[in-house]
C-alpha cells in the first residue's frame, strides 16, 4: 500500500494531466473555425478546471497542496496535449479533434492507472469514477464531433 506522500502525488499527477487538458482547449478555441467548437472547448477546458479544483481540495484534506496551475512538465508523462499544439499551424478543425480525442485517451489512461489501486485511493475513488465518467463522456462528444468535421 502507498504511503501518504505517493497519494497525494498520484493526485497532483492527475491535476496535471487536468490542467494540461484544460489548457488546451483554451489554446483550441483561438485555432478552429466552428463556433460550436469553440463554445464546447470552452465548456470542457472550464470542466477541467473544476475537476483540478476539486483534487486540490482533496488534497487539502490530506495536508498537503497543489498550486499547478498550468499542466506538468514535458515527459513527466506523453502529454498528448503538446500534440495540439503541432496541428494548430494547420488551422483545421478535424486535426485538432484528432489531436483532442488523444489527449482525453491519456488522460483516461492515467485515471485508470490511479483508480486501480482502489486500496490506495478509497477516500477518493468515487470522486476519481466521478470525473474519469466525465472525461469519457467528453471523449465520445470528440469523437462524435470529428465524424462531422471529418475532411
């Protein structure tokens, strides 16, 4: 079983997968067309900030705090949001969907690594099921929205 201190990193890792999530989206909305992307980027990238609110309050309670703001540092993990940022130049909308369904993939992946060690993380599961569940709600959303704007 974890100690405390590899918990709570495990939580800080998903608060930066979070952050990294919602940043961009917020980069996103500045590179697509459709007014209906952006207002649904804006809509998810504000989910990811509440999520993130909600595990550093979690993280309070376990004495310690999390002041990421911004997402982790290259190869902590394959954040698959810097690949967001190589289609940006391209300016289209399925690209960046594309780009968006694979980094919401790493971010299931990495929920689902925490939440296998239910012994580790009891006192939060439901809150770590609760936005894994959004998360891939959101994943579907892409997807379906990528079958539109496909090229």
């Amino acid at each position: 079983m974890k100690n405390q201190n590899e918990i709570t990193a495990d939580l800080k890792g998903l608060i930066n997968i979070l952050n990294d999530g919602k940043e961009g989206y917020k980069e996103a909305i500045h590179n697509v067309k459709s007014e209906e992307l952006k207002s649904t980027f804006m809509d998810l990238s504000n989910e990811r900030a509440v999520y993130a609110e909600e595990l550093k309050a979690h993280i309070l309670q376990h004495g310690d705090y999390s002041e990421n703001e911004d997402g982790g540092v290259l190869g902590a993990l394959h954040r698959a949001w810097l690949d967001v940022k190589e289609v940006f130049s391209a300016n289209e909308d399925s690209a960046i969907l594309n780009a968006i369904e694979t980094g919401e993939k790493a971010a299931i992946e990495k929920y689902d690594s925490v939440l296998k060690n239910y012994a580790d993380h009891a006192d939060h599961y439901s809150l770590l099921n609760e936005q894994r569940n959004g998360i891939q709600k959101a994943l579907d959303k892409i997807k379906t929205l990528s079958l539109q704007y496909q090229d």
